[in-house]
C-alpha cells in the first residue's frame, strides 16, 4: 500500500502522450513557420542523438535525467513539427478553392463526390463535396481536390457523383458576440468555400468503384427501410454515428438528459463488433500462423466499422485499444488498459494533430481516463452483497454515468455551458438494453439485404426500444430539474479538476494522497484569490448592440448583474431575432432572467422578438409606450405576457425605473399627452447614466419627438453614446437636437442594403459634425460597450 499505483514509470504512454500533447499545444499558440519547427526537431534529435553516443557504459543518475529529458523534449518536439505541419497544410489551399474563395456571387462550374448529405436546423438540405474538377470563369482545373459546402433544394445521396453549374456563395461571419461561427466550424472541417446549385448537369451512382462514403450509404438507406420515421435519425446515430439527420432540439434533449454519449460510436460499440472475435482466439493460438491471422482479420474488421462509422475519433481510439489487448491475449503480453488508451492517443495524434482541439476527441478520451482512474476505487467502496445482486449491474451503469458526468464538468461547462442531472438515472434505465439492442439491429441491417421480412420481425424489439427512448428523452429534457446550466469557469478548474481526479485514484496510497491533497489545496486556493480578485474589481456597465438587420435590440448589463433589453428586433414569417441572434447570446453568457424588457414603440422591427423571448427566459416586467397598435404580434405579446403574469406598464416621461442602486434609469419620452396618430413620435427615449458615463435610447423618435426632448430636458440630454433615432432616417437627427446631445459616440442599428436605403446621408452628415466615431450594425457587426463609471470603450469580439 506504500506504492502509488499511478506513476509516470508504470505508464510510459501516459508520459510520451503527454509530452506530445504539449508540443502539439506550443505549435497552436505559437505558430511558427514551417522552418522553425524542422530545425527545432532536428536541432533536438541531434543533441539527443549525441548524448546517447558519447555516453559511456557507466550509469550515473547524472546522466539518466539529462538523457530523459532531451528524450522528452523531443517527443515534444515532434509534436510541434506535425501540429505546425498542420496548421501550415491549412493555409496552402488550392489554386482553384482560393480563386473560389475571392470571386463571390461568380458563376461556377463544378464536378465531384458527395462525402455527406444532411439537413439544417430549417429542414434545408445541404451537401459536402469531394470536389475533382473546377470551371470559373476562362480556368478549368481538373485533380486539385478540395472540400466545398453545397446548398441544394433537394438532397442527394452520399457517394453519388454530381457535375453542376452553381453561385459561389460567401460564407459568413457571426455578426453578433455568442453567436455560432459557421465559418470557423466550416474551416475546421477543411472546407473554405460554398457553393449555392443552380443547375444539375449529371448526377450518377458511380457503381462499380469502391468507396467508404457509399457503402455507409448503403447502411443508411436499409436503415430507413428498417426503421420507422421517427426512429431513423435515432437509429442511424446509434449504430453508424451519423447524426446529420438530428434535429437541434433533439441534440439538445439528449444532451440535457445525459443520454448523448450513446449516439456516438465507440468502446460499447466496436466491444460488440469484436465479442464473436473474443471467444475465437483460443482457435487461432492452436495453429502456427493463428495468432497473425487472428489478429489480421480482426484488424479488418474493425477497419470495415470504422469506414461505414465515417472513421469518427471515439470508434478509432475504441478500434485501436481493442486491437492492443487482442495483440497481448494473442501473443501473451501484459497489457494495462491506462497505457493501451494512452497508446490510442499516440497514434491518432500522429495522424492527426488538429484531433486535440476536436471535443469530440477530448470528451472521448478524458471519460476513458476518468472510467479507468476513479470507477475501481468507487466499485471497491461498494458492499460484495450489492455487486452480486440482480440490480448490481444498474448500480455501476449508474455509477459509472455519475463518474463521467462530475469528471467532465469542466469541459462540459466550457464547450456547452450546461450539465445533466438525470443523466445517472438515464444511464441505468437504457444503456444496459444496448448491449442487446445493438447487436439485433446492426444483425438486422446486414439480413435486410437478403431477407427483409425476417430483418424487419427482428428488429421489432429495436423499433420498441427507441420508441421508449425517444419518449423519455423528450419528456425528461423539458423537467426543469433534469438539467441545470454552468455558468463561465476559470481556466483553472482545469488543472483543479485533474488534481481531484488523481486524488481519489490514489486514495489509497498515503504518500501520494497527500501529496495530490496538496497540489489540489494550492489550486483551490488560487481559484478562490482568483474569485477574490475579481470581486475585488470594480463591475463595470456593459451595453451591447444587436445586429440586428433592420431593427433594433440592445441589452444593458449593470454592475449588479441585472439585464436590461432594449426592444427585441425584427421578426419575419418562420423567425425572429429572438431565435436567430438574442437566445444564442444569452445561452454563452448564462443570461436566464431578464429584470426588463423595454420596447420603445409597437413596430415589428423593435418588438419582433419579445413573443419568442417571454417563451424561453424568465422576465421580470415589460414597459411600453403604451400607444395602442393594430397587429397581431403587439397582441401576441402581450396575450404571452399575460398568460406568463409577467407585468407590462407603461412608460412615460419623468419615470424612473428601479433595477440597479448604482444605474440611472430615467424615461424622457413618451410625453403623457398624445401627439398625432404616428408610434415612432411616441416612442420610449431612454436616459442610461452609470457614474459620468451617459447614453441615450432614442427608438426611432423624429423631429418632432426630439423638438420635445429639447423643450423638455435641454442640456440634460448631453451625453456619451447616442443610439440613433429612426436607423438614420432623413425625419430624424436635427441639428438642433445634436446640438444639445453633443454625442461622443453614435451607434446606428439598421439592415445591410435596406429598402428604406437608411443611414440617410444627411443624417449621416449631421451627425459626423458632432462625432467621427459612428457605429453602424450593418457595417460594424454587434457592438459592445463598457464604462466603469469614467470612461467608455469598445470591446473587441470578432
């Protein structure tokens, strides 16, 4: 019991793929040319090289650590040329998908492979293209293969080959903090350039030739034929891993009720492709050549479910850990599960560097870990009695579930900000049935192509089973207690976390526990001076502008952390802002209540979210100006609200609202007395004032409103930040009123290449004769300001 049992010594793996996993870090926040990474490497070999050949026969310890070092070094090493190699691979693309890449909205002609079809979050279909011959413009290249993103009308089939003309389409940006880069996640699928299908020219099966794409195709297609509607996309991500075909909400149930690990292929999976295997290797250590032949072909068949899987990291680490323990069975070697899945790690970093950042390899990887590090020391605190008892095996599922879920805190925080609390009880309910349930449906698939009916008898249980599934995930997701959200986490809850972690592991060893109780108080208490630190700091006023399009949405942060929406932006026929752009900010930021909303006229550019708002977040009370409008979506709202008891008031001149001791909230508009028949002349103008720090919410007030403002409030409309009245329009921004406003700043919220062609030049000019600095959403993107009480600056986002 003097011996820890987890040692660097024990687990040579464990240290190279650690050393290589720091290399790999260095070259991705460095990222040095080429030429610095090989002479780094061979600058290291050689010096390691040296060191071994001009060593005597005599061992010191001198020698040992110094030699031990530069080994590890250039392990590290190797790791920076293959990450830099990389990142470099990255940046040379092809002639023809740079010449794509910067002729936008160009005509195009193109040739090529579907690697996957999928549909998007609206039902759009859209495909992936192994594309092999190019037409743009006078340059026809053929053979300089490049990926490219295909948005079609129609969905085509994986592995078929199509020869279209088509637009090359820009791919765009996020245009708001918290919203989801689309390009980074194209780029990080190496695909740089989208191409809108215009015209099919030919479209062929490409029978004849093999390919992975088309025989995971042909799965796909006899898995419709097998399954029920509903139950397809379910199936298809349970045993192929595709999950193109789910739904957002339905990623999002599962997820919430801790269930999304089982539509990810991996050891559960590849353990029942390779079990007929397990009971045959004492067949094949009888003959001479048996064991090579044995492992031979379980290697193939572990390579034909990773290719029909799409090769994904966690069915590859699974594969390559199952082939390391047949390899020892086989040959009589020791194994240790800690180094084979180190081992794993090993070889497909060498493959593929760029997998680290991947969170599908992170995920994969710590659970294993954490599985094999903390599961033996919790099942050895279980009484004997309970581990053989029928409900023993649900107790270590559930066991097991709670492990992961606490050992991937972190990184679940960091990636989705959320974590499941039924996920134990989920686990135990449906992962023991998968070890039936996958093997009949993956016999079921492999049958439907010569027997269907009998596949289709079959696989009944299967149908039952998803159904139930199906029904718990969407159900369970929607309790409020099944889930709860994480909010932002310091970097060092990392390290923190790992500290714990190799705490329990070695509970039981009392020189190594204390030193891991140690190591893990340090980091707790630098996590708690961090915490101290950051309380200690003066909270600052944050106001962030939504683009919107043609609209208006801007949130107010206090010190206090109260939120404060100012109007919801557009809504159109199947969307709105509140879907599009305001639900993903607040997800990133942990934002579930807002303390007010206010919606400074009835007009469906400012008040196109709040419907959609009141049915996904807690609010505290609405304002409004109060001026009765005829539309459906003023009703919508306010028929929500009701149903929510959520208060709606209206707001007029002279009225302050309290919701932050330390923010000045004062209305200035709407005057109590009515002014013609137009909501923009009444709409809410907002005075924000935080230490010496002062903006102004004008809605889309005009002249006549701001003649108002002026007779009413005079100098005291003199402030920092001016949101612009009306986008810009030419009835808004008077001399006469910037005069009194003086703006340091003016932010205006409008659509790129509006109908209304808003900013209005004269405005525009106006405007400039006060301030320089101008803000515009449509060519600016989302904005984001924060004072601490003094001074005013923008933050950088993008």
């Amino acid at each position: 019991m003097s011996s820890p049992r987890y040692t660097f010594g024990r687990y040579p793996a464990v240290r190279i793929v650690l050393f290589l996993i720091a290399g790999i870090l260095l070259a991705g926040w460095i990222g040095s040319p080429i030429r610095i990474a090989v002479w780094v490497c061979i600058g290291v070999t050689a010096a390691y090289a040296l060191l071994e050949g001009v060593q005597s026969r005599k061992i010191s310890r001198n020698r040992t650590v110094v030699s031990s070092f530069f080994y590890l070094l250039w392990i590290t090493s190797i790791g920076f040329l293959l990450m830099t190699l990389s990142l470099k691979s990255d940046d040379q693309r092809s002639l023809s998908e740079q010449i794509i890449h910067v002729s936008p909205w160009e005509s195009v002609e193109m040739k090529g492979t579907i690697t996957s079809s999928f549909y998007n979050q609206q039902g759009i279909p859209r495909s992936d293209l192994d594309v092999e011959y190019v037409k743009i413009g006078n340059m026809e290249v053929e053979g300089d293969g490049f990926k490219s993103r295909i948005l079609l009308e129609e969905a085509f089939q994986t592995g078929e080959f199509i020869h279209f003309s088509g637009t090359v389409i820009p791919i765009s940006e996020p245009r708001n903090p918290g919203a989801f880069n689309y390009k980074k996640y194209l780029r990080e699928k190496g695909i740089h350039t989208q191409i809108r299908l215009d015209s099919l020219i030919r479209k062929s099966s490409g029978a004849g030739t093999f390919s992975w794409l088309r025989l995971r195709s042909n799965a796909l297609s006899r898995i419709d034929e097998l399954f029920s509607r509903e139950n397809r996309a379910i199936a298809k991500a349970l045993l192929l891993g595709y999950k193109s075909e789910l739904e957002a909400d339905q990623k999002q149930a599962f997820s919430r009720a801790g269930l999304s690990h089982i539509m990810a292929v991996s050891g559960l999976h590849v353990g029942f492709v390779v079990a007929p295997f397990w009971i045959l290797i004492p067949y094949f250590q009888t003959y001479r050549y048996g064991k090579w032949t044995g492992l031979t072909l379980l290697i193939l068949i572990l390579w034909f479910y990773a290719g029909i899987t799409g090769f994904s990291a966690s069915v590859m680490r699974a594969s390559l850990m199952a082939v390391f323990l047949a390899y020892g069975r086989l040959f009589h070697k020791p194994s240790n599960s800690i180094n084979i899945t180190a081992s794993a790690g090993i070889v497909l970093l060498l493959i593929d560097p760029g997998q680290l950042f991947e969170v599908g390899f992170q995920l994969s990887f710590s659970a294993v870990f954490i599985i094999l590090l903390l599961l033996p020391v919790l099942q050895h605190r279980l009484p004997y009695w309970v581990r053989v008892k029928w409900y023993g095996q649900p107790i270590t599922v559930m066991l097991v579930s709670l492990v992961v879920q606490l050992g991937l805190l972190p990184i679940q925080a960091y990636y989705f900000g959320e974590l499941s609390l039924i996920s134990p009880l989920a686990n135990a309910l449906f992962v023991p049935w998968l070890g039936l349930i996958i093997p009949i449906s993956l016999a079921a698939v492999v049958l439907s192509g010569l027997f269907l009916p009998v596949a289709e008898l079959m696989n009944m249980p299967c149908e039952w089973f998803l159904h139930g599934l199906n029904t718990f995930v969407s159900e369970s997701s929607g309790w409020t207690f099944s889930w709860m959200a994480i909010p932002e986490i310091s970097f060092l809850l990392f390290p923190f976390w790992v500290a714990l972690i190799m705490l329990i592991s070695n509970y039981r060893f009392k020189r190594a526990r204390w030193r891991w109780v140690i190591i893990s108080l340090l980091l707790f208490c630098s996590l708690q001076l961090q915490y101290i630190i950051k309380k200690l700091e003066s909270a600052p006023l944050q106001v962030t502008f939504f683009d919107v399009g043609q609209g208006d949405a801007a949130l107010v942060s206090t010190p206090e952390g109260k939120h404060v929406l100012i109007d919801t932006g557009v809504w159109r026929p199947g969307s709105s802002s509140a879907e599009s752009v305001l639900m993903p900010y607040f997800k990133a930021n942990q934002i579930s209540h807002l303390d007010a909303i206010i919606l400074s006229h009835p007009h469906s550019d400012h008040i196109g979210g709040t419907a959609g708002l009141i049915g996904s977040l807690s609010i505290g009370n609405i304002y409004n100006s109060g001026f009765k409008y005829d539309s459906e979506l003023y009703r919508s709202y306010l028929r929500r609200a009701n149903e929510k008891e959520i208060p709606v008031h209206k707001a007029s001149a002279g009225d302050q609202l309290y919701i932050d001791d330390s923010v000045l909230f004062l209305v200035m508009g709407p005057d109590s007395h009515p002014f013609g028949d137009d909501p923009n002349e009444h709409s809410v103008v907002l005075y924000v004032r935080y230490g010496d720090s002062e903006m102004l919410f004008t809605g889309d007030a005009g002249r006549e409103q701001e003649q108002r403002l002026i007779h009413n409030y005079g100098k005291l409309l003199d402030i920092d930040v001016l949101k612009v009245g009306h986008h810009g329009s030419s009835t808004s921004s008077g001399i006469s009123f910037l005069e009194e406003v003086t703006p340091e700043m003016a932010v205006l919220s409008l659509g790129e290449r509006n109908r209304y062609r808003h900013p209005h030049l004269q405005a525009l000019a106006n405007i400039h004769r006060f301030t320089s600095n101008i803000w515009i959403t449509a060519r600016d993107k989302g904005l984001i300001l924060r004072s601490d009480g003094k001074t005013i600056e923008v933050v950088l986002w993008h």
